[in-house]
C-alpha cells in the first residue's frame, strides 16, 4: 500500500508541474458549462439530465488527454526501464498511476459542483438523477482512465496513445447503441447491451444505482489494469 501511496504521490504531483492539469481543467470546465447553459434556459428545466447525458462525449476526449502521457513518456524519456528496476511490483506501479489519474478526474468533477449549486438558486431540481449523474461519472470516468492506460501502455507516442484511447472508449461506449445492435445478429444484442459503456450510465444517471451497475464499471476497470500489467510485464521480459 505505502509504495501505491509513493506512486500515485509522484504521478499526482506531475500533472501540477506542467500546465497539463490546469489547462485540462480550465477547458473542461468552460466546455462543460457552455455547451449545458446555452440550451438550459432555452428549455427552462431546472435539472441536469442534458449535462449528464453530455458528459460520455466529452470524457471521450478529454479523459484520454489526461491518460496519453502516463506510459508513453515513460517510455519516450526512457524512465520506465528504471522504474520498473524499483523495488515494487508492476501490480503496484499501474495502481498508483490509476490513483493519481483518478484523483485529477475527481478534482474536475468536483469543480463542476458550480453547476448543480446555480441550478438550485434558481430552481428546485430533483436531487435524485443529479447525485446518480455523479456518481455515474466516477464511475465511468474510472473505467475510460483504465482504458486510457492500457492504451498508453502500449506505444511511446502521446498522440497515437490519444487517438487509440479515444477510440477504443468510443467503440465500447457506442457498441450497446440501438443504432449498433439494430444491425448486430440476434444472438450478440444481450452481450453489446451489456458491454455498452453508455448504457450503464444512463441506468445510473436516472437516479437508479444498482449494484449491478457498479460491479460492471469495477470489472471494466479491473480488465483494463490487468491488461496494463501485462503489458508492462511483457516488456519487462523483454
């Protein structure tokens, strides 16, 4: 536990050297909060039921940004091989980078708090879907970072670890799609409505946390880090 402490310490603490966190969060938030209040006052509902469903699309992007640069400088820089001679396990090294991601993702979220706060000064919103909405968001922003990882775990290259990133979340937040299963054979349908990022969240977006839900993101994210172990164990062997 002391060493995931130690790594998620110092992987936290690099995102605040450089401009990265604070430009990831300025943008994240001023995106977020345009594309939501431009159509708000033209529906004049008081709830966040638009932001939510907003929030898939722009953690497609975003989300790998923040993940892009966690294995592939490692190896640019030529840093992991020294890393991985520490006395920890690979195990340890890809939880602590999961934690410190995870903790730049909450931070963001967090700050959005704006929002739900300005929308009952002027309103009285149902507290239901919008404490769902955010937890829904911890939990699907935490299986797009595992995602985002074991992509970037993959190359050196920041950018084609954003650009792989961002499309292996599109295709398993889009594959439990109507538009997708209306054209999958019969038999796939169950298993895409079940893989289907997107689907899950808007069960826990409507305010309905079931556990089924939440065993669901845990084991995406616990997929994906088991990849990611390999794939570092692998060059290690190597």
């Amino acid at each position: 536990m002391n060493n995931i402490r130690a790594i998620a310490k110092k992987e936290f603490r690099s995102y605040f050297i450089s401009p990265i966190a604070y430009v990831f969060i300025v943008v994240y938030l001023v995106a977020t909060n345009f594309l939501f209040f431009q159509g708000f006052f033209i529906i004049n509902q008081a709830d966040m039921r638009n932001y939510f469903g907003l929030l898939p699309w722009i953690f497609l992007f975003f989300v790998p940004a923040i993940t892009m640069r966690s294995w592939a400088e490692e190896k640019k820089v030529k840093t992991l091989e020294l890393l991985l001679t520490w006395p920890v396990s690979d195990l340890e090294v890809v939880v602590g980078k999961f934690v410190a991601s995870f903790c730049l993702l909450a931070i963001v979220i967090l700050c959005s708090l704006t929002v739900p706060i300005t929308i009952m000064l002027i309103g009285k919103p149902d507290l239901g879907p919008i404490i769902g909405g955010y937890a829904g968001s911890f939990l699907m922003g935490s299986a797009y970072l595992a995602v985002g990882l074991w992509v970037s775990s993959l190359t050196e290259n920041q950018i084609v670890a954003f650009i792989m990133g961002v499309v292996v979340t599109f295709i398993l937040f889009i594959i439990g799609n109507p538009f997708v299963t209306m054209v999958a054979p019969g038999f796939l349908v169950p298993l895409f409505n079940y893989i289907g990022l997107g689907n899950h969240f808007e069960s826990v977006g409507r305010g309905v946390i079931d556990s089924r839900d939440i065993l669901y993101y845990l084991s995406v994210v616990g997929f994906f880090l088991f990849l990611n172990v390999r794939s570092i164990a692998r060059r290690k062997w190597e």
